[in-house]
C-alpha cells in the first residue's frame, strides 16, 4: 500500500492557486488512472485503485494547509502502515524555479507548513517527496501572497505539462522505486508550451 497525498487548500477560491500544485496532480492522476478521489473521509477526499500491481490511495486533505498532517496520520494508521517511506506528498516549493520538478526521499519542511504538519503528525521526516517548483517573489514579504495567487498567464502555459510530468514521477515512484524515479526526473524542467489545466 502506498499513500499518494495532495497538498493544497479547499475552495474553489483556491482551485488555481500556486499553493495548490499538489491537489492538481492528484486531479490529474485520478483522472488518468480512473480512480475518482472523491470518498469523504478522515477530513480528506481520497480514492482507492492500483498503479500496476500495487495498492495506493490518493488523499487531498480538505482541512487548511497547516493541518494536512491531521488526515495523513490518519489514513496512515487505518491502514496499518508502518513504513513513512510508503508515504508520497506531492507539493509546491517555492526554492525551486517553476516548471522544475525534483524528488527527495525525507528532509526537512523548508517552511512548508503542510510538510511541517505532516512531520509533527507522523513523527518523521522519511516520507517521499514530489516538489514542484513555483518559484518566490522578489519581496520576501510577498511569499504569502504569492502562493496563494493563480498561476501566471505565462506560467498556465506550461502547466499542463508541469502537472503531467509530475504525475508521471509519481507512477515512477510506485513502479520503479524513488532512486529510479530521482535518476530519471530529478531537476526536470518542462518547457513545452500547452493549454491549461
């Protein structure tokens, strides 16, 4: 079993929101692999199906981004899970460029309360990571701001392919293993111009 959580905020004030990158590649996901995320459940909408062989559930955590732990240890208990590295988060990063995608497995929060709750929540840093860079501000007092802005018209070019590209990294984790996935993904940039999500 292998846990594939979104970070993002609800609403659809947010839909479009650079902070919401992770709910957009489990939208796209779910809809590539059939596997509705719609089940109310532990604070979160999740959906259960198979990449390949193996079992994995999607989790969007419909609870604010600071708590997105909450849900996590959640599913994480109810299906007897014991491993943090069967944990993937899919999620924004403003230290990298956008359109850049880079896997990790463990690491700190870098300031990312989502990844910060979900530390406290699970009591380990081990769990995978998919970032998807968003790029920061010039002012640093505009980070907030910044995050929670729509993509750019520039920027919604590319991000289908972002997106795409990012969901694809994902199945290569459950495939192949997180050291073949950073081998064939780490530091991706997608430059091909598509329409938006």
């Amino acid at each position: 079993m292998v846990l594939i959580v979104g970070l993002g905020n609800p609403g659809r004030s947010y839909e479009k929101a650079r902070h919401n990158a992770g709910f957009m590649v489990i939208d796209h996901l779910a809809l590539d692999l059939q596997i509705p995320v719609e089940q109310k459940k532990f604070g979160a909408l999740s959906g259960r199906g198979k990449i390949q062989d193996t079992q994995v559930v999607f989790v969007k955590p419909q609870s604010y981004m600071n708590l997105s732990g909450e849900a996590v240890r959640r599913f994480f208990d109810f299906y007897k899970m014991e491993r943090p590295e069967d944990v993937i988060v899919v999620h924004d990063d403003l230290d990298l460029p956008f359109s850049v995608i880079r896997l990790k497995a463990g690491g700190g929060h870098g300031g990312h309360k989502g990844l910060l709750s979900i530390i406290q929540h699970l009591g380990s840093t081990d769990f995978l990571r998919v970032r998807i860079g968003i790029g920061k501000p010039d002012d640093r007092e505009m980070t907030e701001r910044h995050v929670l802005e729509p993509f750019s018209k520039e920027e919604m070019k590319r991000l289908t392919g972002v997106v795409t590209t990012a969901g694809l990294a994902v199945r290569e984790i459950v495939s192949s293993g997180i050291q073949a996935a950073m081998n064939k993904y780490n530091g991706s940039t997608i430059n091909n111009l598509s329409e938006e999500v």
